[in-house]
C-alpha cells in the first residue's frame, strides 16, 4: 500500500470516527453556508478523494500534528477534547462558526489573533499557548476537519 493511499486510510477513519461521535448534536446556532474544499494534490500529503478532500495548503501531516498540539495543550482546555465545546471556548466541532466563515484562512487568522469571548471569556493570540505560525497552521488544519465532516 503506498504512502498516499495508507494516508487517505488514516484521514477517512478520522473522520469516520469524528462524525459518529458527533452525530446529532445540535448547538442551536443559525448554520453559516458550507465551505466547499480546495482539492489539493496527492503529492502533498493531501487527499483529493470524495468526502475527504483537506483545504488546500493542508496535508494529512498537519492535521496529525494540529491533533497532538490542539488536544494536549491549552486548545482542549477551553474547547473541550476533540474541539467538543468547554467552559471557556465554544464547540469546533459542528461546522456553525460564530465569528468566522469556517474556511481555513479564517481559523488560521482567529487562532493567530484571537478573539473577543462570546461568554465574557477572549480568547487570547494563538490561544495563549507560544505556537509557532506552522503549529498554529496545524491545529488550524486539524479544527478544519473537525468541522467539516
């Protein structure tokens, strides 16, 4: 099996295993249109496949690496394991964003600058934590995934 296809493997169990921990789940905000996916080359890392397709500028490696950073830092802590929602930080995971569009570009922007907290709680640049602008585009890339599934 080569490289891409063990890598598409990998992304399309993510977001198997994703989707079936969150179907139902409804947080009652007014759904904002759907961010259709740049389809970027297999030779990226990226997976062009149906249903399956990263933004472009993302690889499977980032979204491996947005997964460690986001779900063992200060990201969890706020937004809950798996972007599932916290005290402090709203749900990642439903694809209804309150502040953005939900595209790339905009989650990289958000996460870089921060941003005022719907419940009295900002969020601070890069999270507070000191990711560096590849880190940022990680966890940026791995929150992408979990909200278009």
């Amino acid at each position: 099996m080569t490289r891409t296809a063990r890598s598409r493997r990998v992304l399309l169990a993510l977001m198997v295993v994703v989707a079936g921990c969150h179907a139902g789940v409804s947080t009652g905000a007014a759904p904002t249109p759907a961010q259709s996916p740049s389809r970027s080359s297999a030779a990226n890392g990226s997976s062009s496949g149906s249903g399956s397709a990263l933004p472009q500028g993302a690889t499977l490696a980032m979204v491996k690496l947005g997964d460690s950073l986001f779900n063992n830092s200060r990201c969890a802590k706020c937004h809950g394991a798996r972007g599932t929602g916290g005290d402090d930080g709203p749900r990642l995971d439903t694809g209804h964003w309150q502040q953005i569009s939900g595209s790339l570009a905009d989650i990289i922007k958000v996460t870089t600058d921060g941003a005022p907290g719907g419940a009295g709680i900002d969020m601070p640049p890069r999270g507070g934590t000191g990711f560096s602008d590849d880190q940022i585009k990680a966890v940026a890339a791995y929150v992408w995934t979990l909200s278009h599934h």
